[in-house]
C-alpha cells in the first residue's frame, strides 16, 4: 500500500511508519518538522508542509495514494489552555484542510488519531465503550472531538472512509522525556529517575489506562489492513485500570526506589479528568487487537531506553 502519514516525525507517527516500512509499504510523510527523528525514517519520503496552509497543500501532489493516516496536532491539554489557537488552527483547520487535500488527490481513507480525552469526566462509569457520550473538558479534547465530527458530517458524505483511534495514555522508550505537559508515565518515569522528590498536581487515586507504544502501533496497522471497519469509532488502550498510585509505586519499584522518594499531592491540573480505561471489546471482537504488554513490562522496557539516552 501507498500511505500518507501527517505527523510523521513524531512519537506514535514515527513508530507507525517505521512498521509499516517495514512490512513493505510506501509511506510519505507531511511534516512541519516541530519534532523529528529523520535519522529513523531514511527509507520513506518526507515532505515539509505546513497542513494549516491551504496553498502549501495545494502544491503537494501525490498519485496513486491507498490512506491518509492523522497523526498531526497540537498534543497537549494543559498547553491547549494556554494557547487554545493553536489547538483551533492545527488540529481542526488542519483537520478540515486535510479532507480538502484528501479529496483532491483522490486519497479516499482517512484514519484519525483522537484520544480518550473526548470522553471527558463520566458520573456512570468508569471503564468507557465507543458508544458513551462525550463531553470535552480542555481546548485539546474539543478539538479533537471536532476532528471526528467532521469525518462524520464532511468527509463522509464527500466519499471519503474514516476511521477514529481514540488512543488512551501512551508510553515506550522514543517518548520526549524532556516534556512535562504531556505523557504521564514519562513525567513520572523522569521524576523518579532524577529526583528524590515527586509533587503530583491532582490526586493519587486518579486512574487511567496505560498503553505500551509497541501495542497502539498494533491497533493502528490492523485499522489500516482492514477494509470491512470503515466510518466507525475505535478505542485504543490496554483495557487495564491503573492508579496514579500503582504507576509510581510501579516505577519506583523497577529504579530500585521504593521508600526513598517522597511523593505528595499539590494541587490540580485544569481540564483534568478524575479516572477511565478502555473498553477494548469492539476493537478486539472487529479487529483481532490483543494488548501484549503489561504495565510491569511496559515499564522495565521504557527504563532500559530511559537510561541510555
């Protein structure tokens, strides 16, 4: 297959191309080049391109393309509330600019990358299916539940296939660890690596659904080898149900730490959600996803990374 990837210099968009490379598929990547790790993409085509630029799309053209894979976007909730433009203008003009750009280069499959965050605070449960309500509590969630209406509402009836991932907290060596707005398990995974002491900004009983990055990367390729799933709604996650507080005891556990970091609550992040996991049963029933790693092992494999970097 021949695949467009926006985003593709980044964390998940690069681990996805590099396993579509090397499967054997084509792959072009449109990037801003905000981020980069080019030295792991010398096989494919990088483009740079600005998706919130209608004239700069409009000079990229491209034949013969099977799918559009969505990965570029502002990924930070916290930064969305300082900056909400940013969140407006790359992740839905972006978005809109894409199906437009879709469309005139006959590209008639797009796969969005979205979040849990969508879901948003849920009173009746905890563990979230595809069929929930959502109700965005950041700029970031907003814009990526826009994202999908739009799939829904535009590119649809233009003829385009979609599908959503809406892709729960992601980990794995490869992640910025330098970054303290986005990833929960590399911010935790940094302070207990180098300090001696951890203030967490919400409560310790928080929960989430961990997903190792080698397992999304998994979700993402089955969505794309599968013809017969199109205009429907994915969660990606582990299905598993993990405290803040295991997470960290957890990671003080593989630094040999325990006992020797004082971990505290200090105050709250804005827009943030109390607890949810996955519901993984559409997606393992639709698409044969099976979850391979463990928090433990997930862990160990992300530390090893961690430490010779």
């Amino acid at each position: 297959m021949k695949i467009v990837i926006t985003g593709g210099c980044g964390y998940v968009g690069s681990k996805i191309a590099q396993r579509l490379l090397s499967t054997g598929h084509e792959i072009l990547i449109i990037e801003n080049f905000s981020t980069s790790v080019e030295d792991e993409l010398k096989d494919c085509q990088i483009v740079k391109c600005d998706i919130t630029n209608p004239k700069d799309l409009a000079n990229l053209k491209v034949t013969g393309y099977d799918a559009l894979l969505h990965l570029a976007a502002q990924s930070s909730g916290p930064k969305s509330f300082e900056i909400p433009d940013i969140d407006i203008k790359i992740n839905i003009l972006g978005t809109l600019n894409m199906i437009n750009w879709c469309r005139d280069n006959d590209i008639d499959r797009i796969i969005f990358a979205s979040s849990f965050v969508v879901y948003g605070d849920n009173p009746n449960t905890e563990v979230l299916s595809e069929d929930e309500i959502c109700n965005p509590k950041s700029i970031y969630a907003l814009s990526k539940y826009t994202c999908e209406q739009l799939l829904k509402i535009y590119a649809e009836p233009h003829g385009i296939k979609w599908n959503v991932l809406r892709m729960f907290n992601i980990y794995g060596p490869g992640q910025d660890l330098s970054r303290s707005d986005q990833g929960m398990v590399s911010i935790f995974l940094n302070l207990v690596k180098n300090k001696d002491y951890i203030g967490v900004q919400g409560s310790l009983d928080r929960f989430r659904d961990f997903i190792y990055i080698d397992d999304v990367v998994q979700g993402w390729e089955l969505c794309l080898l599968n013809n017969n799933v199109i205009n429907q709604v994915f969660n990606l996650g582990s299905g598993t149900k993990t405290y803040l507080s295991t997470l960290i005891d957890t990671l003080l556990e593989v630094y040999e730490k325990t006992g020797q970091v004082k971990v505290e609550e200090i105050g709250s992040t804005p827009g943030d959600i109390m607890g949810c996991y996955a519901d993984i049963s559409k997606i393992s029933d639709q698409l044969g996803y099976n979850p391979r790693f463990s928090l433990n092992r997930g862990v160990e494999l992300f530390k090893k990374w961690a430490d010779n970097v």
